[in-house]
C-alpha cells in the first residue's frame, strides 16, 4: 500500500492552528505518511509535527465555508485546525482518520524514521538478560539463566532467556509451563541482596475445577524458600474473580499442594474498568466551568487516585514480605502481563536504589515490561478520546509511571531522574519515533526484526545531551529501602501530564524551574562558603604554626 492512496489533499494554504500556550498561527497545512505538519511564514514561529499515531480522535464543525477539525490527541493534547473550504476540511480529515489507523505495525513510523543524531551506544543490546543476571551472581549461586525458551515455543510471551532456580531443569520448567496460564511459569523477578529473598512472577496455575496439581510447580516455587522459611502468594484478583476464574480452567494454589505458602488477594483493576477510568479523570481536567466542587466530584468519580492506591498498597506489602518479614513471594494474576508487573516494578523502586538511577529505571522496564511480555501494541492502542472501545487497551503502564511518580514526589531526593523522564516514556510508550515499545511481546518484536529495522529509544535517551534534560538536580544517592505513604492526603493528581495543557500548569512549571534555580543557587553559595572555611582554616593553622616555639 502507498501512503499516497491515503492522502486526499496533501497540502493546503491558509490554515489556521490553534494550540495550548501558542497564538493562533496561519500558515500551510501539510500531510505525509506519518506526520501533520503545519509550518507558517511568519518569524519566530514554530512549525507544528505531529506524528499520526498521536491522533487518537478528530471531529469535525462547519460554519458556512469554513471547516474545523479538532484534534484529540494520545498525550491528552487537544489542536484546532481552522481550514477554509469544506471539501478541503472533509478530505483532511478522511486522510488522518485513516492515517492514524493504520493496521499494520510494519508501516509505523519507527521502520522509515532515520536518526539524525549520533548513535553513541546500541540501546537494544543495552540491557540484556545476561548483563542483569551477573548483578545476581556475584551475590549468590542458587539461579541459573534458562534457554528453554530459545524460540518461543515453551512461552510466545516470555523472552528467550530467564532465570530460574539452579535445582530446576528445562524438562521440569516445560512441565510447569502446562500448568500456568500463557505457558508463565514462575520465573525469577528481584533477588533481595540484603537477606536473600526473592520476587517471583507468573501466570496463574490452570487448577480448574477439580483441583489439577503440578509436582514440578509445587517444587519449583519451594526451591525458593529457605530452610523454615514460609514464602507468600501475591493474587492480584480478588478471591471471588480468581474462584470465578476455575470455572474457566484458571484458579490459584490450593492450600493443600502448597502448605509453605500463604496466599493473599489484592484486587487491582484492569481493562476497561482502567480506561473508562482515564476518560473519566481526562473529561474531568478538560472541564472549563471553573467549579472546584464540581471538579473535585469528578475527579472523585473517575477512580484514578484509587487505582493508585492500590497498586502502591499492594507493592509496598510485597516490600515489606520481602524486607520485613524475610519471606520471598510469588506475584500473578491471570495472565501476569498487567497488574502483577506493576506490583513487581514498584515493589523494586522500593526496595532497590539502583532502580531509582536513570540506567537502572530503564534496566528495569525492559526486564519488567517489555521482556516480561507487557502487550504494549494492545494496551496502549488508544488514549482517553478514541470513540471505539477495543476490551485489551488500558492505561497499565500509565498508571505505573503515575506510580512512581507520586513516589518521586514523596522522596525528591532518591531519584536520578526528574518528572520529565516519566512524561518522555509515557509519550513514546503511546506514539514514537523508535521501535522500543512496538510490539506485544519479544516473540512479536524479533518476527518483526525491530532490531534491525528501527531505532531504540535508549540510543536516544542516553546521550549526554539527552540526559541533562531528565536528571534530577535534587539526587543524593540514598541506599535505604524507602517506604511511600499511601494515605489519601498523600497522592495527588499528576498535574505533569493531567494539566500541562491546562494554563495554569504552565506556572506550575515555571515555579518548578525556579525553585531549581534557587536550590542550586544555594547550593553554588554553599559551595563557596566551604572553601572560604578551608581557607580561613588553613590560615588559622598556618597562623598558630608561626606563633609556636
């Protein structure tokens, strides 16, 4: 197919772009295969580029000849496009309807963009199974790296290599892929190096209705427990949804088969309870009525804040099982590619500094998200705008990067990285240039040969003129497990991402910036004055030299 079928009119003069925190700009509306581009004459302006996979909804207004579209986009961004002429303004708007829907992954803009920026390092192999397994080694020699997977036959959603404990061979490991749900056998998450326990995680055992068992399973998960040690069982679903689940061959550990383990439910939502969620909370924020109490009540409605607390509630037990109580753990929910890796993920932020630095919260969302099989071409399809509704999108990588963001607000000390290097990911986990987060798994992302054929957003992001703009300038290294409060006074709305194209987020940022300015002033003085001290110091002893006999 050429992109040209797809394009009606490819350009049109005398359009005006309306757009947050810009005046109205007239200048010639644009459209190539991937991006909308409208560029004006005018100095000092800047051309809009808008990738077509950002579009996540237009709609269309007339007024005599004049035609308007306003376009809805995935980072919550609202434009309007005022186009004269009404077959101008029909034709527009059919082009980027089918442009920003188009089916196959192949014609994304990541397999055609080219960098124009030196590639410094190769972020596809940056942070591979291998490098992270040689953090656990030097600390103990009861894991093993897995091929059992080689060629995606024992799990499509696993990646080809896993750690697993060194007492299990593959055969068993095949064994026990029968029994869990997608063939996700438990496999090794976190190693606590602190006291030796472990993070687990996997799908949900396929017990069904008579109580089917698996001995290899059984002995798996036990070879993870220390000598009168009891391990715990985190179940994401509540206990009436994971009873529900046996009814259709799912389920979770019986008592009896697993006597060392004790399961505990935390239900987190998922789906479409998660996306109705995110409309709800985006409808609330693009309300103009000024009325706090109305604001408020459907802010309230909406459920984000909620969510959040209990994801955070629920990573934070996984913490304290693994910390506290010196117990390892086993997180699933059904499918294990959702809510327990946003239990797995936070639970590390928590326990983990180097999670906390800017390489090891990258190492982390390959080894936790995309390598664990997060279907980010299914979740993150759609945004908050989109009028067709599809059951596999919802906001699950949103709402973990919310996550941490409200603990990086509670402790502005302990991350490397800044709120910006959160709102890239986001961005780019929804439309991008880099084919990092195309795909649903690493089986889909080596048929469609992404190494190859695209660019990684890490070859990007950690260049040093990249990573100036997402380092914290408030980071102090601290090695301590960091323990995030979950009370309601505690979270607050993301107004980063929720409100940035609101006005008043604008000076939201801009006292952001100067407190920044401030601290690091202060600290330029601080600096200053310890140097005199030395100074004054050595003249003091060099003072009391001479003096001496």
């Amino acid at each position: 197919m050429e992109f040209a079928e797809l394009i009606k009119t490819p350009r049109v003069d005398n359009v005006v772009l309306h757009r947050p925190f810009y005046p109205a700009v007239e200048g010639t509306l644009c459209l190539t295969g991937h991006h909308l581009i409208l560029s004006s004459r005018q100095d000092n302006t800047e051309e809009l580029w808008l990738l077509h996979s950002n579009i996540d909804a237009i709609d269309k207004r007339f007024v005599g000849p004049l035609g308007t579209i306003i376009i809805k986009c995935k980072d919550f961004r609202i434009i309007q496009l005022d186009i004269p002429g009404m077959e101008e303004c029909l034709n527009i708007a059919s082009s980027i309807e089918a442009l920003s829907t188009l089916d196959s992954i192949t014609l994304m803009y990541p397999f055609f963009y080219r960098p124009m920026f030196e590639v410094i390092e190769d972020g596809w192999h940056s942070f591979l199974p291998e490098q992270e397994f040689e953090l656990y080694s030097s600390a103990t020699s009861e894991w093993r790296l897995s091929y059992v997977n080689k060629e995606f036959a024992v799990c499509p959603s696993y990646p080809p290599i896993v750690i697993v404990p060194k007492s299990i061979d593959d055969e068993a490991l095949r064994k026990v892929a029968t029994f869990r749900h997608g063939g996700r056998f438990p496999v090794l998450s976190y190693y606590h190096k602190k006291n030796g326990m472990v993070i687990m995680r996997s799908g949900q055992p396929l017990t069904g209705t008579n109580g089917r068992r698996c001995k290899e399973d059984e002995k798996l998960i036990n070879a993870t427990l220390r000598a009168g040690k009891r391990g715990y069982i985190i179940d994401t679903r509540s206990l009436n949804v994971a009873q529900q689940a046996r009814a259709k061959g799912g389920g979770f550990e019986q008592e009896a088969h697993y006597p060392q383990w004790r399961r505990i439910h935390k239900s987190i939502e998922r789906y479409h309870i998660l996306q109705e969620s995110l409309i709800k909370l985006v409808e609330a924020c693009n309300d103009q009525t000024h009325n706090m109490d109305r604001w408020l009540g459907k802010l309230e409605a909406s459920n984000w804040l909620t969510h959040i607390k209990e994801i955070l509630t629920t990573a934070c037990l996984a913490a304290q099982c693994i910390d506290r109580e010196g117990a390892s753990i086993l997180i699933h929910g059904t499918e294990g590619t959702d809510s327990t890796l946003q239990v797995t993920s936070l639970a590390q932020i928590i326990l983990e500094p180097r999670s906390r630095t800017i390489r090891g919260f990258e190492a982390l969302i390959e080894r936790e998200w995309l390598q664990a099989g997060h279907p980010f071409q299914q979740r993150c399809a759609q945004s908050a705008y989109c009028n067709s509704k599809q059951k596999w999108e919802s906001p699950v990588f949103l709402l973990f990067l919310d996550c941490v963001w409200q603990i990086l607000r509670q402790f502005p000390c302990s991350f490397e990285f800044n709120e910006n290097f959160l709102i890239m990911l986001f961005e780019h986990a929804y439309a991008s240039q880099f084919g990092t987060f195309l795909g649903n798994n690493e089986s889909e992302r080596c048929k469609l040969k992404l190494q190859q054929k695209t660019m990684s957003l890490w070859s990007w992001v950690n260049r040093p003129s990249e990573l100036s703009k997402f380092t914290n300038p408030l980071f102090e290294a601290n090695n301590l497990v960091i323990w995030p409060s979950v009370a309601p006074q505690s979270l607050q709305l993301w107004e980063g991402i929720f409100l940035r194209w609101n006005r008043s987020s604008k000076y939201l940022d801009e006292a952001y910036e100067e407190m920044v300015n401030i601290i690091e002033y202060n600290k330029e003085l601080q600096a200053k004055v310890n140097v005199l001290r030395r100074q004054l110091a050595e003249l003091e002893t060099e003072d009391g030299m001479q003096e001496s006999p």
